[in-house]
C-alpha cells in the first residue's frame, strides 16, 4: 500500500484500534434493530430520537439514565474482573440479590448506629455475601473442574431461590402484605441523592469510584499483572510460581463483591426493604457492558451510561409508539450478539495495530526489521 | 520403474514482502533418495508444501516425469502420485490399521465393502517389504510402527512420489535406520522416489543419494552424496563454518559438593490420570548438566511440569538446596530457580502480551519494577527490556509488540534473556532448541555451557542425544517412567543409549 499517512495519524489509529470490534458492533445492531423497526412499520428515525430523547433528552432521563447506570458499572465489574484471570462469569445476578438481602437484614441484626458506620456494616455484608457467592464459583472451577460460565449460572439461580425463601418466608417483614419484603430500612439508614437539584443516589459515585479503582488495579497494580498473566496463559502462570488458584479466587471475590455492593445500593438507596423488585436484570445487564467495554474498567463507565439510557428509553418507546416493553430487550440482544461475533475480528486489529504503530514511528526510531 | 522423476524450475514464493523461495531449480531422480537440506526458514517447507498443493508456488514450473504439470490442491499433487509423510503422525489412534489405510483414500466409497476391503489389503501387504496386521489398533503401535503405517499408507494409496518431513524425530535411532532402510531400498528396487526434509548430515550420508541444500530459500548447491563431504554441506547449510566448534571451556564438575537439585521417588501421573513418572530420584550438583534422554512419551513431559509447578506430583518430593521445594514463587526467587520449558510460547511466555512484559515475568513484582511494592513501574520494565533486547539480540527490537508475533527462535531468545540475566542455581531445561536454526542453536547451547560454568545446576530433558553428548556431563535414560540407564556423557556410546530408550534392556529381563 502506498497511501501517504502523516504518523501522528497512524499513531491515533493504532491507539483507536482496540474499539473497533465494539464500534462495528454498535452499527450493526443499529442497522438489525432499524430492519426490525421497519419490518414491524415503525417510523425508524422517530423511534432513534425517542431513544435518544429518552436517554439523555432532558434532566430527568439523564437522572433516569444514571440511576440505571449506577448499578450497571458494579455488576459488569463481577464480570469484568474476573475475565482478567480468563473466567467467564455470568452469575452477577444471584450475588447482586443476595448482597442486597445481607445489606437489608444487617440494620435488623445490628443496635442503632451512626448512619455512616451502618452504611460501612451494610456495604461490608453486601460485599463479603456478594464475593462469597462468586468465590463459589472460582472455587468449584479450580477445585473440582467445574465450568466457571455454567457453574456462575447455576448458582444465580439457586441464589434467586434462596432470596425469594427467605424474603418470602423467614425474613418477611408481616406488615408487608402483597409485595413480600424484608422489614424496612429506618429512614435514617437509606441512601439520599446527590442533591436536590440532580435526583441520582450516591450509588452512581459509588459505582465511578470503584470502576476506577478497579482501573488502578488491574493496569497499574501488581496484582493486577498477575492477574493477566493467569488469564493469558495458566502454564506459564504455573512456570513462574504465582499462585493461580488463589488470584483467580481473589479476582472472583472481588468481581462478588462489587455485584454485591450494587445490591445494598439498591436495597438503601432504591427499594428501601430487600423484595422480588431487586430481582430487575442488572446482573444480565452487567454482562452486556462488560463485553461491550471488553473488559476495560474505565470504559465501563461510559458502556453502562450507555446501556443506562438504552433501558432508560424503554417506557417512552412503550407510551409514544405503542412497542412492548421487551423492545429494550430485544435491542440489547442484538448487541450482544453483535458484539461476540464482532470479537472475531480480534486477530486481525493486532495485526492492523503493530501495522498503523510502525507507521506511526518517525525513522529516527524506526525498527530493525528482518526476516 | 514405476517411481516418478520430479523436477522443478525456477520455482518462486512470495508471503508479502518476504521472499520464502527464490528461483529453486530442484531435480530427484527417479527411484532416488534425495536429501533436502537447510536451517530452519531456509524453505524446505515451503517449497514441498508447493510440491504438494498445500501452499501452491507462485512462479516457477514443475515436471513429473520430464512433463510440466500443474500443482494447485493436493488432490491434483494425489492424482500425480506426489504424497506427503509428515513429521507429525497424521493416524487416527482409535482405528485400527485397516480402517486407517482405508479412510485415507481421496474418494473413499459411501459405503464401505470391508470384506473385500480386506482381502484387497491383505494382498496388498504381501507385496511390501514390512508389514503390519491390519487389524491391530493403531493406539498399540510402536512410534517406529506408527511410522512406517504413514509409509505403508502411502504406498496403499499408489504414490510414486513420497515427501518426507523430517521422518526420524520421532524414533530411536534403530527405528529411524530400520525406516529409512526400507525407504532406500523401496527407492532402488524403483517403486518410489523419496525425498527428505532433514537437519541430520548423518541420515543424509548413510541413506541419500543426492542432496540438495538451501539457504534463505535460495539453492545453494545439488550433487550427489558421494561427491561431497560433510564438512562442504555443513558449510552450505551455514554459508560458513560452523560456530559450535568455538568450545566453551568446561571445567569439570567438583563431586563432592552437595547436590542443589535432588528429586527423590517422584511419581507423577499424566493428563489422563495415568502414572506416568514412577518413582524417579535424581540428582544434579552445582556446576553440572545432567541430561536426561528418552523417546518422546516416556514421561519426560510430566517429569518437568512436576519441576515447573505446572503439574502436582502424587508422591515424592524436590529439594533444592537442601530445602523442600514446592515451585511457589517465593522459593523460586530465594533459590534462584530458573527454567526454560519446551515450546516456550506455550509454556513461558503470555503470546498477547509484549515483549516487554514478557521480559517482566520473573521480576514484576520485586522491588527494581515496581513502586511502594504494588504499583507497576511500566518505565522501568521498558528500560530492562531495552537493555535485555539488545543482550540477546531480539528481532524486531521492539519492546511493545505482542510477542506471538515473533518467530520462534525470537520468542526462545527472550524467554532466554529472562531466565538466564540475572543469578541462576538451579536451571530446568526441556528441548531448548526444538525447531530453531543453528544460530540459535549455537547461542542457546552456548548459554547454557556458561551458565553451567557459573556454577548452575542444569536439568536438560532433550529428545535430541546429539544435544546431550554435546552439552551433559551425565547422562540419564528414562523410559516409561523410570530412569533405565546412567552414565558419563564422556564414556556414553550412542547405540547403548538407543537401546535402553528404546526399553529393550527392560524387556529382556
């Protein structure tokens, strides 16, 4: 090829690269979901601005939007982290309900505290319940061969069993009549909004914070080297002595625990008692940011938003133009698909990478090339 | 004479920029063997993967039998009567003989008529010079048998042509004489022409009658065995002398130190639960390459995953400096535990990281690469690769790029700079230099000399024996599991060794 690309350029591109498959995925589910659209007659364009409009429109969906996103961030960390170890986890959901169950009894089993320190306590069981229930599956996969993507699943579903026993049987609040919850939070123990003027609980920094602290750890931290090293090959792991089933327990726990953070958020910001409506998909949710951030903390930061809005908009959709609730659904679906079977372009963007950085090189620095 | 003569003329291949075959004009005579020599990427592959229609060549013609003839599939390469033996079998264990010749063919029946099948086998194998029963399971077959099976199904399959790779690599010397015997006399009575991918001159002078030798996928020369020497090839292969005959001075091994390595009443089993290692005990000293020989196979593989912490040892136990040892990365970095596993880029290396990081394996989390103890200090992990680049020369020299996209003699150079930079007291090495060209060879052999030198103790585990009686000062033979055999390099004798790898001093009693 002989087309002249200023360095700079080259540079930007290789840097850029990565996003790609993401990008690509992103204009094909648009161009799939416009043919559904269409196919159903729906006026295609209105139904993009009504998205729009009900994602980031006004303050009250961005508000809508970030409420959504707060707990997206958490729980595509429990699937993100440990994907840096090579595991494929798809149980945020059980970890994300049961973290809110132990957030909402704590109070309960607990004498009266500041609310600071109560929030600490309940924050500390969310988590603690939330890694537990992931660190099984890590367990079970090192342990006892156990496939860590079935494994997760299954135990999100026994998770969910459990919640619903308990809320519904021995943890159930008697005043609660027909929608069975766990006794009330005290008023002074639930989570307020960020302030007056912008209506979004503190789960939303909350959810910023620990992307970026989840950032710190695994590009820049020791840990998280060790982690890359176990899921990029487990032999050489073996070879240089790391502690492969312990880091890949730790990576399993930690990704738990955010889940189950996002839990007490919504049990103490959102619901206010632990009930079925905790039950509401963010743990599958979490799933599509994490692979539409492919893994990286910090862009899943921007892919939860992102996905955010997307649910944000369902209820315009349903009351303008008349489509189901499911549309949202069927959106996110598409995208998924999209986004795995865009992953198949990975080899060739490392390929494109090494190309457009060579470019990007000035001579002065240019490489010994040969054979 | 129903072998085929095979010429080609000018014959070219390009992979982008690279030039992997220029201008090769190749001639085998018919009912010959002819030897086809050259370092790795000298492209011998390339060009019978061209012969062959795996990789069709894209300049240059080929005549089969002094007619110029298309090659563009390998059915096309089939139809001319041009097979392939590879390196690697390319049976199905599960089936037995017959079912193997049988599936082999290009058009097999829909369905198949095994009655008949039989009988037209049974006497087919009357007619050839070996025979196997075609009802036995191929998993039961000796490598020696399995080899000649890929013959056998060569010829059931009327080639008049057969390419091998590298046929012997697999076999103990008696097995690889006893082939290649049978080959030169299928040659000469001129039922086939064979010819032969090889780096072993004594394979080439023993059994070939022409040889042909290429560098950087140009010819350098053809003539007939007789007319050369191995010295003239050697210099052709290298386009100079060659370096191995720079001797690194070795002191002899001081015998009454403590031995830094000691492995007593290993058992280990493999991936399929099986006991594959059964009680081994060795020991190396400071100072010391203690060679472990053995037929692919034999537990050689299980024996070093054990030492590398890739896999669990059922019983026995290591000690490394008089202390247990667990291969837990505390006591790698106390007791200076180096290794270099085979395949280094699926044993040693992470192939979607950098080379940089790559470099940083050993050291990532020790107080020179990082800050405050947790904080990864990518600067100084550049400057190291920097340096460790240059040391051991690594090309590309760049630290960023992924290291799967280097070439293998590359990838083993920096997984070298990793483990050999720093102090070494005990270095576990298996088949360093597995499908790497003489100039890496003779670095790594010279590396490992001088770490020995320093005062290291080397574990090398080689299916190579040259390899072994060039570099151990003792020498191990481990056949199915056990340790069969021991002696002093200097006092070993090549077909005492085969013997024992081949397990028949273990038969016998």
């Amino acid at each position: 090829m002989s087309i002249r690309i200023p360095p700079v350029a080259a540079r930007g591109l290789a840097l850029g690269l990565p996003a790609l498959p993401t990008v690509l995925a992103v204009a094909t589910t648009v161009l799939l979901f416009s043919v559904f659209l269409w196919a159903r007659e729906i006026p295609v364009l209105e139904a993009g601005a009504l998205i729009y409009q009900g994602a980031f429109g006004s303050t009250f969906s961005w508000e809508n939007t970030l409420l959504r996103a707060a707990p997206l961030m958490l729980t595509a960390l429990c699937v993100a982290l440990p994907a840096r170890a090579g595991l494929i986890i798809i149980g945020g959901e059980g970890a994300l309900v049961l973290g809110g169950l132990a957030a909402a009894v704590t109070p309960l089993w607990l004498p009266a505290l500041p609310a600071s320190l109560m929030w600490v306590a309940m924050a500390a069981a969310a988590m603690a319940m939330g890694g537990f229930w992931i660190g099984l599956s890590g367990w079970m996969r090192q342990r006892r061969g156990v496939n860590e993507t079935i494994g997760s699943l299954l135990l999100s579903y026994i998770a969910l069993a459990v919640f619903r026993h308990l809320v519904e049987g021995p943890l159930r609040d008697p005043a609660s009549l027909n929608k069975p919850s766990t006794a009330p939070l005290p008023d002074a123990y639930s989570v307020g909004v960020i302030s007056d003027t912008f209506y979004v609980h503190w789960g939303l920094v909350a959810g910023v914070v620990v992307c970026a602290l989840a950032h710190v750890l695994v590009r820049h931290s020791v840990s998280g080297f060790a982690f890359s090293i176990v899921g990029g090959n487990v032999r050489a792991a073996r070879m240089i002595g790391l502690p492969v089933n312990r880091l890949v327990l730790v990576t399993c726990v930690l990704g738990g625990a955010a889940a189950g953070l996002a839990g007490m958020f919504e049990v103490a910001a959102v619901q206010g008692s632990a009930n079925a409506a905790l039950i509401a998909g963010y743990g599958t949710s979490g799933i599509l940011v994490a692979f539409a951030a492919r893994h990286n903390p910090l862009a899943i930061i921007v892919c939860a938003i992102l996905l955010g809005g997307v649910e944000a908009s369902g209820s315009l959709l349903q009351r303008r133009l008349g489509l189901p609730d499911a549309t949202t659904l069927i959106l996110e679906g598409v995208l998924f698909v999209n986004l795995l079977a865009w992953e198949a372009l990975n080899g060739r963007v490392l390929h494109w990478r090494i190309h457009w950085r060579e470019r990007g090189r000035t001579p002065a620095e240019g490489v010994v090339q040969h054979g | 004479m129903r072998a085929l003569s095979l010429e080609t003329l000018s014959a070219g291949k390009s992979y982008g920029h690279f030039r992997a075959l220029d201008g090769v004009s190749l001639k085998v005579r018919a009912g010959t063997v002819h030897a086809l020599l050259g370092e790795n990427g000298a492209g011998k592959s390339t060009l019978v993967k061209g012969l062959v229609g795996y990789d069709p060549l894209d300049s240059g013609s080929i005549l089969v039998s002094d007619r110029e003839r298309q090659i563009r599939a390998p059915r096309e390469a089939h139809a001319l009567g041009i097979g392939m033996v590879y390196q690697h079998f390319t049976v199905a264990p599960g089936l037995s003989v017959a079912e193997n010749l049988v599936l082999s063919r290009d058009d097999p029946p829909l369905r198949i008529r095994w009655k008949a099948e039989r009988e037209r086998l049974r006497a087919f194998m009357d007619e050839m010079p070996f025979q196997l029963d075609p009802d036995r399971p191929v998993s039961g077959l000796a490598a020696g048998e399995k080899q000649k099976l890929e013959i056998l199904k060569q010829l059931y399959l009327q080639r008049r042509f057969i390419i091998l790779d590298e046929p012997t690599s697999v076999l103990t010397p008696q097995e690889a004489d006893e082939v290649l015997g049978l080959m030169r006399g299928l040659a000469h009575a001129g039922e086939v022409s064979v010819l032969m991918i090889t780096h072993k001159f004594r394979e080439v002078t023993a059994f070939a009658d022409d040889v042909t030798v290429l560098r950087k996928g140009a010819m350098v020369g053809s003539c007939a065995v007789a007319d050369t020497t191995v010295e003239a090839l050697s210099g052709w292969m290298m386009g100079r002398a060659p370096t191995h005959n720079t001797v690194v001075e070795r002191p002899p091994v001081n015998e009454k130190v403590e031995p830094c390595l000691r492995v007593t009443d290993m058992v280990a089993h493999n991936d399929k639960g099986v006991e594959a290692v059964h009680r081994v005990s060795l020991s190396v000293r400071p100072g010391e390459i203690v060679g472990i020989a053995g037929i692919s196979g034999n537990g050689q593989k299980e024996l070093t995953e054990v030492l590398l912490g890739q896999r669990q040892a059922e019983s026995g136990s290591v000690f490394i400096n008089g202390r247990p040892y667990h291969g837990r990365r505390e006591e790698m970095l106390r007791e200076k535990v180096h290794s270099l596993p085979e395949e280094p880029l699926r044993n040693a290396c992470i192939g979607t990281m950098s080379v940089a990081e790559n470099l940083a394996l050993r050291q990532f989390d020790q107080p020179a690469l990082c800050r405050w103890g947790w904080w990864i200090n990518r600067a100084a992990i550049d400057k190291q690769a920097g340096e460790r680049i240059e040391r051991f020369q690594v090309s590309p020299a760049d630290p960023a790029r992924p290291i799967q996209t280097l070439s293998g003699g590359n990838v083993q150079r920096v997984v070298l700079a990793r483990e050999l930079t720093e102090e070494v007291a005990v270095l576990i090495v298996s088949n360093p230099v597995f499908g790497l060209d003489f100039a890496s060879v003779a670095m790594i052999h010279q590396r490992l000399l001088e770490a020995r030198n320093r005062g290291a103790g080397v574990l090398l585990l080689s299916e190579d024996l040259d390899e072994l009686l060039e570099l151990a000062d003792r020498i191990l033979v481990i056949h199915d599991g056990h340790i069969s055999y021991q002696t002093r390099a200097a006092e070993a004798n090549r077909v005492e060794l085969g013997r024992h790898m081949a397990g028949v001093e273990a038969e016998a009693c």
